[in-house]
C-alpha cells in the first residue's frame, strides 16, 4: 500500500453500528469525547431504545456533529397497505433525525418481494414513494441520502444496487435540496461506471461511508472488513469523492460480526490509525 | 409464479457441478443417459481425474452433447511469470475442449490481487492476456465464453462483473467467432442494463445458464438455488436472452453445497419439473 498522507482528524466520523453489541447509547457518546472524535452516525435501533429526544438530550453540550441517523426505507413492497405503513415508519424517521440534529437519513429501498419478483416495477414504486416523501422531508430539513448498497443486497435490503441508478432517481425526483446520494466504498468499489457516476453525483453526495471488502468474505451482510484489511482502493476512491466536490466526514462504517467481538477502545484506536495509512 | 407453457426438453442441458460431491464421471454419464438428458456442461476438475482422452472415450457413442467445459482463466495476476502460467493453463484447457468435443470453454477472469487492487488496470490485463489466445482457440475451433460473475465475486473470483463489461471486451477483441459470453442468471439478474445489454450481445451469447438466488443466501459462492425457489425472475430473463437471438441450451447450474447433499436422481427429477415451471 503507498504511504498516504495524514488526514485531516476532524473530518474522521465513527458510525455507532461498529461498536453495536458491546456499547449502550451513552457508553457510544462517552467513548467518542474519550478518543476525541467530533461526528458520529446514530444507529437507529439504538436510537428508539430511548427516543429521539431522550438522545438528543445525551449528545447536548457533547458537540459531537450527527452526520446521520441509518436507517429508514424498506419502502419496496408491492402490496399498498405495506407500503403507506412504511411510508408512515420513514416519516418518523424524518422526525427523528430532526430532533437529534442529524445532517441526514440513510434511505435503504428495501428489496425484491417474491409476491412480485419484477425489478423494473419495484424500482419505479421506490421512486414514485419517495416523490411523496419530499414536502416532509425538507419541512424538517434533513436530507435524504439515497444508499446504492451492493448488488448482493438487492434480494433482501435494496433494489438500489448501484451508483448509477441512484443519480437517475435523482435527476426523476427533481428535488435536489432533500435527496442526497450515500457513497459507501464496500457497495461501489467494483462498478466500472463508478469515477463517470461520481463526477456526474457532484454535489449530492451528502455521506461518504468507508470500509473494505475482504477477501475470504464469510457473509453477505456482516462481513465487512477494516479499511487497510481488504481488497478496495480507498485512497483512489476517496479521491474520487472528493474530486466531485464531496468536502464532508470520511466515516468509518464496519457492519461486522467480527469486529462486534472485540473491544471498542482498542476498535477504535485502530480506525485512528487506518483512517491515516488506509484512507 | 404465472404458469409457463412446457419447454422443449431437447434444449435442457444439465451441469455436472449439480452432482459434483455424490457422482463420478462415469455415474454422471449414465445418469444423464438414464434421466434422458441430452447435453452436459463438464466440470474441469472431474475431466482431470480422468483426462481428456479417457473422457472423450467415455463419452463416445453416448449421444451426449457437450455445451461447454467449466472453467478455465484466472490470468488477472499482475506478476507477469504468474500470467504465463496462468495462460499456458488456459491454452491446455482448450485442447482439452476441444479432445471432448465441448462447444465452448467457460472463462473466468480472476480477481483483484491485494498485491495491486487497481482494477482498472487488472481488467485492461485480463482484456490484453485474452487477446493473446485468438489464434489458439480459433486453430481449436473452442468458442471461450466470458462468463461475467456476480459483483460479489469481484475480489475472488472474477474483475468481469457485468454484462456490459463482457460486450466491451468482446468489442475490444475483435475476434466475434472466438469470444462468445455465457449469461448466468445469479450474475446479472439485479443488473438495470440487462435489456440493453442483452440486445446489445445478440449473437455473442453461447451458453445460458439458469439458477435462482435464494432469500436467505447463507454462502457467496455455494449457496445458489434451484430455479423457483429464489427471487430471479428467470422467465423474463429468458425471454429476453431469447429474443437477442439465442436459441441454444437452458442449462441448470446450482453451485450448491445444500443440493450436494441430496441424492442425484431425486435433485434430477425436480429439474426437470423445474425446466417447465420456472424456466
């Protein structure tokens, strides 16, 4: 790996979902002002065990920034009485990320529905909900950030599988002040259309989500590896983003059954690290 | 899932991977032959045990007509010796094709070398290395069939990924008798492009194959599913493949160390009911 730069500290963003299992709530905020870390995701489970406001109360005089509350979405369901309950569970969690400050709300589609099994229609009826979720969205003022995940996720989490079709959402939404674009490095990094699309994303890249595919990958969801530990170019891909005109947090965002294992402090001494060698 | 009219049976090919861990070759055989299955994919790791002549032998007289040989290719190493080795593979892989009479030889790219993790640079490799086999498989008479794999194979397997990757090479090589693409359902059925693409390959595409992926995939690489039982709508993907121009076989191939445990013959019957109602 060619020796990077040190980054910029204050841009370094810790996603609450690597620290899941061994931290509650306030361990999480503690832990962050301990190792002098400004900004931070909520994860929204950890969220509703106390509530919005009760959270908003614990991050008061933290200063710590909420670049965004993840996740809200699953909106992809062909049946209409499915729907309007999901459309009415991402209202909430509009109203959420407004009370706790956060800059935006991670939108997950949600995935194929066997009753159906017609990418085509289920792509357009994401679509067509999220035109109905604009108004509300920018009345609280947080941006939704559309998250292209993996095409491995688009039976189960989201037919949102690439960066491209995340920019064609958002020239049909016309609405460029509520709906950003989530670039994370584990869904894009083998898209050959991907320096086109993110030149071409600009401006709407709202959060920049890193982490690393790792070569012996034992699950599809939780699997993901330690930046520097992987296969992605990251360095070229943050360049990338940053070429495009993205000058937010780099956040360190690792879904992992492994990683949930060990101890958060020392987890997160090594994110220091590797945000300065593998970043 | 709406009701398909029969198809004809004379188009199924059955892949010998289905039944790797319970058969032998020769078990293989007579079982397509008892199961009246007229064509076969081999698998190269069991065409090994025997040999291409032995093979070849064991074949003749049976009526049995061979789609392609599985697999040959992983020449995306950035170490020029490594490549060379890697080529001479693929070179003795088509002679063996070629000794059993296959119509192509299913090629693999390989994956992302964590000694480069460029892969802009490791798929103009692959392009270059595979220009370099033109006049051999050409003297053969073996169609190589870019298979491209799913996105998730990308640091493993496989930096061919989409099917509008494969149409570029293919444009590239310049060489249309000799590199064909093999259409896998489990790769591209998530793809937004597959219409275009699809329309786009119309000739090119030499072998089919057909398998579902399965809501709750435990495993990247051996856990695909049996058609119908999973999320792809493998009708629509077939009407398509075959309005490009393809008329070739529909061949069921279940990379699956859950249908490895079940009884062969039983596994067979249920293709074949599949073959009708959910190809």
């Amino acid at each position: 790996m060619a020796h990077q730069p040190g980054l910029n500290e204050s841009l370094l963003a810790f996603h609450q979902v690597n620290v899941l299992q061994k931290w509650s709530m306030q361990q999480f905020i503690d832990g962050m002002r301990r190792h002098h870390i400004g900004a931070i995701a909520i994860w929204r489970d950890k969220l509703r065990e106390h509530g919005a406001t009760a959270v908003a109360r614990m991050l008061t005089g933290t200063g710590l920034h909420v670049t965004s509350l993840c996740a809200a979405g699953l909106i992809a369901t062909p049946d209409p009485g499915e729907g309007a309950s999901a459309i009415e569970d991402v209202k909430r969690a509009i109203e959420e990320a407004a009370t706790i400050g956060a800059d935006s709300l991670m939108f997950v589609a949600g995935g194929v529905d066997p009753r159906d099994k017609n990418l085509e229609s289920t792509r357009q009826r994401v679509v067509d909900r999220l035109a109905g979720l604009t108004s509300h969205a920018r009345a609280a003022d947080i941006r939704i950030a559309l998250a292209p995940l993996h095409p491995m996720a688009c039976a189960s989490r989201s037919v949102l599988n690439s960066l491209r079709i995340a920019n064609d959402w958002c020239d049909a939404l016309e609405a460029e002040d509520v709906f950003g674009i989530a670039i994370d490095t584990y869904a894009v990094w083998w898209d050959p259309d991907l320096p086109r699309e993110l030149a071409r994303a600009g401006k709407r890249i709202c959060n920049f989500h890193i982490n690393d595919w790792l070569e012996d990958t034992q699950d599809l969801r939780l699997d993901r590896g330690m930046p520097g530990d992987g296969l992605i170019d990251i360095p070229g891909i943050r360049r990338m983003v940053e070429a495009a005109g993205y000058t937010g947090h780099r956040e360190i965002e690792i879904f992992s059954a492994r990683w949930w294992q060990r101890d958060p402090d020392e987890m997160i001494r090594i994110v220091k690290e590797r945000y300065h060698t593998a970043v």
